[in-house]
C-alpha cells in the first residue's frame, strides 16, 4: 500500500489551483501536488503565498534542489497555462454539463463513473470554472494500490513509473512500460473514456461502447440510453455482473 501525502486544506488547494490556472505553474499539467516553497520540515503551514501547483515531476526538480526559490517564485507569478491563454487549465470542457459516453450509454453530470465492488475507481466532476476534475484510483493484480489522484491532486504513489500525458483537452495515464491505464478525450462530445484497471485480481476494461472483466465482455440491461448522475455498477464475484445505479447509492 502506497502512503498518502499531506493533505493540503480544501480552500488552500482551490486557491492554488485558481492562481495557476488549474495546472502546474511550470509546464500547466493538469494533474498537481501542492508544493511549500518554504519547506513545511522548517514551518508548518498552508500559506498559499508560500505555496505553489506544481506537477509530481517539477515538484521533484523544486524538492531535489534543481528547481532553486528563486524559479519557484518566478513560475508561481507567471503561470503555465495563464501565460498561454488556458485560464481555466487543459481539461477544458466546452459543454454546460458533462457527458461521457461509457459501456454503450451516455452518462451526464459527473460523479462516480465506474463503481466495483463498492469501491469507486474513476470519478469525473465539472468544476465551477468549466475544467475537468478527475478522482482516480489504480491497483495492482494484487490489489495494492499503485496511485491515487483526488480532483486532479496526486495523493499518493510513485510518479517515476508513470507517464502522465496531456494536451489540451486530452489525458492519458500510462505505465512507463506502454500499459494505458486511462485515456480521456475532452476533445469530444460525450466525452470518450477508456481504461485498464485492476481490481480483486481481476482485470477490468472499459470504453464508450464496451465494459469487459478478464475479457468477458459484460452488457448492461440498458444500451444507447442517457442516464444523469449515475454510474456502471460492477460486482465481480460470484460472477462479474454489471448495474446501472444513483451515484447517491454510492459511498
């Protein structure tokens, strides 16, 4: 099991994200850890003055030293995605509501998407800025887990065997080893997703048309409908079945 980091305070971590343009003040990647410019080892505190976005790999130059104060400073004043028009960040959503086309239906306004077992393993909200927050969480076959992303903040997990990849309305986490785990596309309307996850010993892959666990391909009672506020539902033993069901049933 891999250890979470420090939780940064709610209103501290949305007003760093606002200031940077929802992205790493260096180089504007959506997903973020909330960097102390002054070490939190010399104070501890939550001082957004003090603080900065920045993503796991510039966070690691900022802590390693290659990135001094001084560049901190700078980025934190002139952000990323600010500079280069992207005020609301990469993860732009140009609809007024979200939609996400998943396992042969269409899912709207946001919430958990995919459910196993209880346990939520992608969540997508729109945000009041017109981005996309995602929650993610992705296991092992042993089911250790391997990284946790909450509302595009890196919780916990070593980055180095990963790549996260984004561009403009684009994202795609993938093991350095060329295993997609996820791969989202904003570009679209409904939004297409598609992902490798693991769960229980047992791998789970999903996409806009299709939902499969160990490569049996899983159909839900409904196909080609719209659904608000609810998810895909899956049961993985005694035999893999699949629910549609309120996000409000979920915890």
């Amino acid at each position: 099991m891999v250890n979470a980091r420090r939780p940064t305070p709610d209103p501290i971590a949305r007003q760093l994200r606002q200031e940077a343009a929802f992205g790493c003040c260096k180089c504007g990647h959506p997903i973020v850890q909330y960097h102390h410019i002054l070490p939190y080892a010399n104070e501890a505190h939550f001082r957004p003055a003090d603080m900065m976005a920045l993503c796991p790999n510039c966070h690691s130059e900022a802590t390693s030293g290659a990135l001094t104060p001084e560049r901190q400073r700078y980025y934190k004043a002139h952000p990323f995605n600010f500079e280069r028009g992207f005020a609301r960040g990469l993860l732009t959503i140009n609809e007024s509501k979200l939609h996400v086309a998943l396992g042969g239906n269409e899912f709207t306004g946001g919430g958990h998407l995919i459910v196993v077992d209880e346990q939520p393993l992608i969540t997508l909200e729109m945000n009041e800025f017109g981005g996309l927050d995602l929650s993610l969480k992705l296991y092992d076959v042993s089911n250790n887990l391997l990284l946790q992303i909450s509302q595009n903040e890196w919780l916990s997990g070593d980055p180095l065997p990963w790549d996260i990849l984004a561009s403009y309305q684009v994202l795609t986490v993938r093991q350095k080893k060329g295993k997609v785990a996820l791969d989202l596309d904003c570009r679209k309307c409904p939004i297409e997703l598609k992902g490798s996850l693991w769960w229980g010993g047992r791998l789970i892959r999903i996409g806009p048309s299709s939902l499969s666990v160990d490569q049996t391909e899983l159909n839900t009672v409904f196909a080609g409908c719209t659904f608000e506020r609810t998810c895909l539902s899956l049961q993985t033993s005694p035999q893999p079945k699949v629910k549609i069901k309120p996000n409000s049933d979920q915890s």
